[in-house]
C-alpha cells in the first residue's frame, strides 16, 4: 500500500492537441461560410484564443462557483480529507482542495489546469447516500480525473463546443458571404451558412461527448486500480444512477457546462438524449467494473450485498 500507484494518462496530450486542431479547423470553417473576410478573421481568431485561455486557466474556479459550492476544512469533513489524503499519497501527487456543493442530487467532480491547482467537489446528496467504502471510490476516479491530466481536456472541449455553438448560431442571423456574388453562388453560400450553422454545433458536440465518455471509463479503471476495490465504484455508480433519476439537478447554463465533468450525468433522461448523454449507460460502467473485480481477484465476485438496479437511461 506504500508503493506509489504509476499514473497512466491514456494519451491525453495527444487527445488535447487534437481536439484543439479540430476545434479550431471548425471555428475556421465557420470564418470561411462567413466570407473569410480579413476584418472578421481577427474576431474569430480572438474568440478562439480567449475561450482556450479562460478554460485552461479559470476552469476550476467557473466549475465551482457554477455549482455554489464552498470550500470545506479537515474539521468540517474529516472523512474525506482522510481519503483524498490518503489516495493521493499512494499516487504520488498534490493533494486537491476540497469542496462541497448544496444540492441534494447525488454527484461529484473535479476540475483544475494541473495537479497543483485542482479541486474535487463533492454535492451534500452524495454525501448522504454513499458509505465510506463507496466513497473511497468514487473519489478514486475523481483523483484520476486530475492525475491523468483529462480535466483540462474536458474543460477545453466544453467551453470550446460553447464557443462554436454559438458561432454556428449566429449565422443564422448575420449569414455570410460577400455580396458582389451571382445568384447561383450566392445560393450555394447560402447553403453552406445553413449547413455550417446546424453541423457546426452538432460536431462540436460529438467531439465533446467521445472525448467525455471515453474519459469516465479511463478514470473508472485507474481509479480502482488506486483503491484496489472496483466494486466500491460500481455500488457507488449504481446509487448515484438511482439518486439522480429521483432527484436530479435542474438544468441551468451553469451547471450544463460542468455536467461533463461530474461523475454521472446529473439531468434525467432516457431514449432519444442518451446518444447526446455526456456519460456512458451506467449499466455498462457497472459490467467492466465488476468484470475487473473478477480478473483483480482471480474469481467470480459473490456476496457483495447489493444488487444493482440501474435505470438504462
């Protein structure tokens, strides 16, 4: 238990750059449907700057002020200052401030630009639900979520599909293109602008949502790997998944943006918006975990004293 876990960062620089280049190639393709004119490649070129900027360096602070959330003392939440501590030696690495948030739907989160200026932000529902044991787990992943350098790949990704989005929008209402253009171009600029204004935020999206879900499933893994107890994770994932469906949080422009970096999908839903869920199905998470309880332990997994009853939303 003294060794120090070795941190995998499943290829996140290289995840960051990418996403960057297509964010930006997107916000240049917006700038071309426009016109590509010069006075306006100086504005495009600033929005993208500023938004990469703002959610690299303000990230934690916009997450935890957009959920209300306050910072808390040993004194005032001694068991998970005894945790974080504790898997955050094994790791190796800083330990994050810690935060708690007044809401009663179930959840937790982590945010930060580096391991040295991270935070884990715990909601008081989670607080209620989860026994010590299933604590641990979850805070597990959420210390993976900082170690492997993915919370500043979500915060980009987020503000970035923000940005967009509303670049994408706004075509619809200034259009673009040059006005000295014939009629059969000015058609085809027309369609494009159309096209662009509705693809541009769903690819921006997509691009969010890939990058988000795959991230769960990485942290999932190497947070119980940290602890060494997948299952505490799966019953954890298995009340929180129950929590949210009977209280879950109302959408606001807040907390929509730092939905993707919580541990659950925060807002109710099933059918149509599970393709658009920033989260993988919980059942799925619940299967690989308790699949890797299995191969940790060598045997088939009984008597855990839970059964799992997830809403396949």
């Amino acid at each position: 238990m003294n060794a120090k876990m070795r941190v995998h960062g499943h290829c996140n620089g290289l995840k960051t750059t990418l996403l960057f280049a297509l964010m930006w190639a997107i916000i240049m393709l917006i700038w071309l449907c426009t016109g590509a004119s010069r006075n306006t490649l100086g504005i495009y070129v600033f929005i993208g700057l500023a938004t990469t900027f703002g959610s690299y360096w303000f990230s934690d602070k916009l997450a935890i002020a957009s959920m209300g959330a306050h910072e808390v003392s040993e004194q005032e939440a001694p068991q998970i200052y005894q945790i974080v501590r504790e898997l955050s030696a094994r790791a190796g690495k800083p330990m994050p401030r810690i935060y708690i948030a007044p809401t009663e739907s179930p959840n937790a989160f982590a945010t930060g630009r580096n391991e040295r200026h991270a935070a884990v932000c715990c909601t008081q529902g989670i607080l209620r639900i989860l026994n010590g044991r299933e604590l641990r787990g979850v805070l597990g992943h959420e210390l993976m979520h900082v170690y492997n350098h993915d919370i500043l790949t979500s915060a980009i990704a987020s503000a970035m599909a923000s940005v967009i989005s509303y670049l994408g929008y706004s075509l619809m209402y200034f259009g673009g293109g040059s006005r000295d253009r014939d009629e059969s171009s000015g058609l085809i600029g027309a369609i494009g602008v159309v096209l662009t204004a509705v693809l541009a935020p769903i690819g921006a999206s997509l691009v969010q949502l890939a990058i988000s879900r795959t991230r769960e499933y990485d942290a999932d893994e190497d947070g119980s790997r940290l602890t060494g107890d997948p299952e505490a994770l799966a019953s954890a994932l298995n009340k929180i998944s129950m929590g949210v469906d009977a209280m879950p949080m109302q959408a606001t422009a807040g907390n929509q943006s730092v939905a993707a970096m919580m541990i659950a999908n925060p807002f109710k839903g099933g059918g149509f918006s599970r393709l658009f869920s920033t989260h993988p199905p919980t059942a799925d998470r619940i299967s690989r975990l308790m699949q890797m309880s299995r191969e940790m332990h060598g045997a088939q997994v009984g008597g855990t004293g839970w059964q799992t009853q997830v809403p396949m939303h």
